[in-house]
C-alpha cells in the first residue's frame, strides 16, 4: 500500500507542476514576477518530490532568474549552424542555454 500511495503523490506533484507551467505561460505577458514566481514553486515541487522537469520544460526556463523563455520576447536566439546548436540568451539575467537542434555525425549515444 506504501508504495501506491508514493506513486499517486508523485502524480499528483507532475499534475501541480504542469499546470504551474501553464499558468507561467500565460502570465508571462501581463505579469512577469507572477510568471517568476510560478516557475520557482515548481522547480521547489520538482526537487521536493525528485520528479524531473523534462526536457521541453527545462529547455523553456531560465535556469538564472527563473524566467520563461520566450524567443523574441523574454530570449533572444541564436543559430549556430556549424556546430548545430541553439544559443538561448535570456533578457533579463544574460545567462545561456545551448540547446542542441542537430545530431553530430558519428557520435551517436546508446540508451539502455
């Protein structure tokens, strides 16, 4: 029964941090430190409950200041096609996101 119940409290943190996730979404526009402050209890649920964020999720925020990025609005993108990645640089703090768009020819990663 123990082991149930974990199981249905750790659903019920993923539940909370995407709809806390949505919610940053959408008051990114109209109220910046609400949005702020909505990404920063979900990374507090994340790591409460050890629940990663995911890649998608975690590629979206600044891991500075904790603000959603947004390309063109709250992040400013760069291509960097040699190399095939994506520099995300966030307005407000100028930290750095490399995100990798790209697979590089011969280094390929098994998984298992």
């Amino acid at each position: 029964m123990k082991g149930s119940s974990k199981a249905l409290v750790k659903d019920i943190a993923r539940q909370r941090i995407s709809i806390l996730f949505g919610l940053a979404e959408r008051a990114l526009q109209d109220e910046p430190e609400l949005s702020r402050s909505y990404v920063r209890l979900l990374r507090r649920i994340s790591s409460h409950y050890r629940i990663g964020l995911g890649r998608e999720m975690r590629n979206a925020l600044c891991s500075k200041c904790n603000s959603v990025l947004v390309p063109g609005l709250t992040a400013k993108v760069v291509l960097a096609s040699s190399k095939g990645y994506a520099v995300y640089t966030c307005k407000r703090c100028g930290a750095e996101r490399h995100i990798i768009y790209k697979a590089t020819k011969g280094k390929t990663r098994k998984r298992g």
